[in-house]
C-alpha cells in the first residue's frame, strides 16, 4: 500500500466518525495549542524586551538602594536596613568618578494630577536632575524645554508632562504655560515628553517630572534616591561601576569583607529578570502540554486498538493477499501519525488565534517564528507513531487465518 494511500484511508476514518474523532485529538489539540500559545506570547515579547524595554542605554546603570531579585526573607531585612542614597552620594560620584561623563538622580512618588475640571489619578510623579533627560532612555520632546539647572537650583514649580497627561487633562488646548495640580501644588508646564505607548499593557507616557530638589521640598529628602551614571562605552562602564563602588564604600566605611549595601542596575539586570520569570513560565508550559500530549498519545492508542479490532478481517485478508507484516505494520503507523498530526494543525491554528487574542485584549505582543511550527507538527506527528507502534505492531503479528475466521 503506497502512503497516499493510507494517508486517504486515516482521512477517511477520521471523517466517518466525527465525535470519535474529535475526544481522540482533544488531548494533542490541548498540548499543542498550550505550546503554541505560550511560544507565540514568549518570542514576542523576546522580540519586545530587546528593542523597548531597555530603560538605560547600553552605557548606563543606575544604583539604588533595593536590587531586583530578593531571594529569602533575610535579604530583604538586610536590604531594608541599608542606608539610604542622596544628593550628597550623587555629588561624590559626581565629583570623584572619573569614568563617570553623566551623574544625575531621580526618584518618584505617585499622585493626583488636576486640571480645571479634569484629573488624573495614580500619575508618576518623577523628580529629576537637569541632566536626567541625556541618561538611559532618552526624553525626546514635542514641545518646550527640558528641566534647567537654575530650576533644580532654585526648586522651581516647573513641570514636564507625559502624552497620556496633555490627551486627557488638555483634550483641546496647548498645555504649554499653563497651570497643573500635582497633589495640593501649582505647576507650571514648560514641556511636552513625546509619546512612548505602553510596554507589557503600562503606559509610559503617565508622568509628570518635576526637579528633583523641589521633589524633596515637598515630599521629603528622607528617602533614597536612585543615581543615574552615563559613560562613553562598555568598557568604561565597568570601570565606572569599580569607580562607584569603592567610593561608596569608603564613604560608608565599609570593611574589605562586607557586602555592598546598594546595588548596580542596567539594561541587562531587566533582561536576565525577564528571562528568569519567563523560563518560569515556559518549564510550566512545557509540564502542562506534555501531560495533554501524553493523555492524547494514550487515547490514540486507545482508537487504534479499536481499529485493528475493527479491522481483523481486513487485516487477514489483506496478508492472505500477499501484504507482508511490514505493510500492516505501516499503514497502522501511517494512521496513527496522521490522527496526532491533523490534531498538531488544528492546535497551531487555535494557538495562533489566542495569541493574537491576548496580544489584542492585553498589549502583551507575540510573534510567530517558523521553527515554532516546524517542532509542534514534528512533535504531534511523534507522538502518534510512539503511542500507534504498539497497536500496529499487534496488527502486523496477527495470524491471516485466524483474523479472517473472527469475523465470520
């Protein structure tokens, strides 16, 4: 028998029973589709995180007072009781590091904004140095100027507005010079931060910067503070992270053997932190489909144990024929092959089709790479042959003359 020709005749069994059909690819179909899914979503936002969310240039890095990964209860108390970041520790490093072309600070708190009869609530309020807009992603402008040195010199009321700010509070008007709430106090609007749009389903375009000295008039300087750094290349990146260091720690009397109580953050400490939340992810994807992919092998070993009960007479007939054991065995495999591979389709397509439904309901990107594709129907089409070797095995020893009297 050719193998169009089986091909044709799994076809065929798959349509003559419709609902059979359907309970034996449900579980390669759930396998599949959770592969897909999940890959489709992961790639994406791969794709995404490389090209947006990069907060700091490939030069920059920033220190602070809380790293980003807390393993256990006692770092977190450990960083807890670190000491706080402030301007004086920016102006050190401002003035010591010599690897160091740009030292800026920033911090930030959350408030309401008002405009009129408008407001805005839950909007970042930022307080920045003069020189923050030139270190690690760049705040391009639409319109009016960047924060001054003579306004962070003189804490003056001054504000930058992000895009969601200017389309919700000023719908029909030029926000430039005019008047906004942030909190109890008055600011004026010097500028307009181009927009962003969203990263992971968050706005970017939700802030209002202001100095960082008039920040701290009037929410406090009792609060660390997170100091930007600019250099000219990777090289000198890392020798400004040495600079940094050992000035921090001299300043904070540090013994050779203690740790450092602050830490370095840059475009690759959000990558790994990415990479290790979506490894997570994809090891629970990969238990999930697998066991969907087991239950559906199982029950198209199942299905094809009723085929060849189904079929003695056939079989016998044919061997009686002339087919060789390796013919039966063959077609049985064929069959069981096509059934998970048909489900393999129609799980990619349905996978296909959530993605771009959480891509459009959640912002969350997702992109399709062939391979992807490639290794769901090499995968569907394995687990049909592993699970149909059994029965097509049991199908190719039957004796001619036994399966042609079963049935009579």
């Amino acid at each position: 028998m050719h193998v169009g020709e089986s091909v044709a005749m799994a076809m065929s069994s798959l349509w003559s029973s419709k609902l059979r059909t359907f309970l034996t690819l449900l579980g390669i179909i759930i396998g599949v589709l959770t592969i897909i899914t999940v890959v489709s979503i992961i790639q994406g936002l791969n794709n995404y995180v490389y090209s947006k969310m990069a907060f700091y240039g490939a030069n920059d890095f920033s220190i602070r007072k809380f790293s980003l990964t807390v393993r256990t209860i006692k770092d977190l108390r450990e960083q807890f009781a670190r000491k706080d970041l402030t301007l004086e520790d920016m102006k050190l490093i401002r003035s010591r590091c010599n690897a160091c072309e740009l030292v800026g600070a920033s911090t930030d708190t959350s408030r309401t904004v008002k405009s009129q009869n408008q407001s805005l609530k839950g909007v970042s309020v930022r307080g920045v140095t003069h020189i923050d807009h030139l270190i690690g992603s760049v705040l391009e402008m639409t319109g009016g100027r960047h924060i001054q040195r003579k306004d962070e010199d003189h804490s003056r009321y001054v504000c930058i507005i992000g895009n969601d700010i200017t389309e919700k509070l000023f719908p029909y008007t030029d926000p430039l010079g005019k008047r906004i709430k942030v909190g109890q106090q008055s600011f004026l609007v010097i500028g307009l931060g181009q927009k962003k749009g969203k990263i992971l389903g968050f706005s970017q375009d939700n802030y209002v910067l202001i100095p960082i000295t008039t920040f701290q008039k009037l929410y406090g300087s009792r609060r660390s503070i997170n100091i930007n750094i600019h250099t000219s290349s990777q090289e000198q990146m890392l020798e400004a992270q040495e600079e940094v260091r050992t000035i921090l720690r001299s300043k904070r009397h540090l013994a050779y053997d203690d740790s450092d109580d602050f830490s370095f953050q840059t475009s690759e400490t959000f990558i790994q932190l990415y990479k290790s939340a979506t490894s997570s992810i994809f090891f629970a994807m990969i238990i999930v489909s697998s066991l969907a992919l087991i239950v559906g092998g199982i029950v198209i070993m199942n299905i094809m144990f009723v085929a060849v009960s189904e079929r003695t007479k056939e079989i016998g007939i044919r061997m009686a024929v002339g087919a060789r054991r390796m013919d039966i065995l063959f077609q049985f495999l064929i069959e069981s092959a096509v059934i998970s591979t048909v489900g393999g389709i129609i799980g990619i397509i349905l996978g296909f089709i959530i993605a771009s439904i959480v891509t459009a309901t959640t912002s969350l990107p997702s992109s399709v790479e062939p391979i992807s594709i490639a290794v769901a129907i090499l995968v569907s089409t394995s687990v049909g042959v592993f699970f149909g070797i059994y029965p097509a095995s049991k199908a190719a020893k039957l004796d001619p003359i036994e399966s042609i009297r079963a049935e009579q």
